[in-house]
C-alpha cells in the first residue's frame, strides 16, 4: 500500500498514540490525531486526509456523526474501530472490531481504500 495521509479519531490518549505509532512504523503519515466528533470535522476539512481511522464512540460526540459531516464535503476512506458492532452502518461500512492485529488493521485500510467513491 502506498503511503496515506491518514486522520485518527480516537478518544483514549493511549490508543491513540500506539495506533499512530503503528500507522507511522507502516510507512503512513499522521495528520492529526483528534479525540471529538467536532476535532474530527474540523481536521478533515483542514488537512483532507487520504484515509481516515475513526474510533465510532468519541469522549465528545460520536466517530459516526463526524464522518457522515465529513462525507457531506466529498467521500474520505474511512474504517471505522469500535469495541462493539456499530447499529445503522451499511453493509459497505469498513468495521474493525477492538482488539485487533496490525494485520488485521491492514487489511481493513486495504478494503477501505478500495471501496467505490460514493460509499
């Protein structure tokens, strides 16, 4: 995979940084690490990620409630992390259920960037 500019939306500081740290050891490059639906919103529009990882359950909103705002401006890849399945997502929606492996992290990025532009 070529190297991404990639959005993170995850709200536990920890996570956060070992999945920066994973995405930056893959080759990618972070371009902001945001822990709120409107942190999210407001760096997407600002940096246009390639890729954006978005934890579904932020400390302040919600990762579904940014992306869909994010979508409204152009289509973003996107895989969604959650702890638990997501109701309301469609079947297209790249899920990527904690705890995962970096394969299986790859995998998910892979399928998300392969997806048809208006998923």
């Amino acid at each position: 995979m070529n190297p991404l500019r990639i959005l993170l939306a995850e709200d536990e500081p920890l996570i956060a940084m070992l999945m920066a740290r994973v995405l930056r050891v893959l080759g990618h490059e972070v371009c902001a690490v945001e822990a709120t639906e409107a942190g999210a919103v407001a760096a997407a529009a600002l940096y246009r990620p390639q890729l954006m990882i978005v934890d579904a359950g932020l400390r302040r909103g919600s990762g579904v409630a940014a992306v869909q705002a994010i979508l409204r401006q152009g289509f973003i890849p996107h895989v969604f992390v959650s702890g638990a399945v997501i109701a309301g997502l469609g079947p297209e929606a790249v899920v990527l259920l904690k705890p995962y492996t970096e394969a299986e992290l790859v995998a998910a990025m892979q399928r998300a960037m392969a997806a048809p532009l208006s998923a």
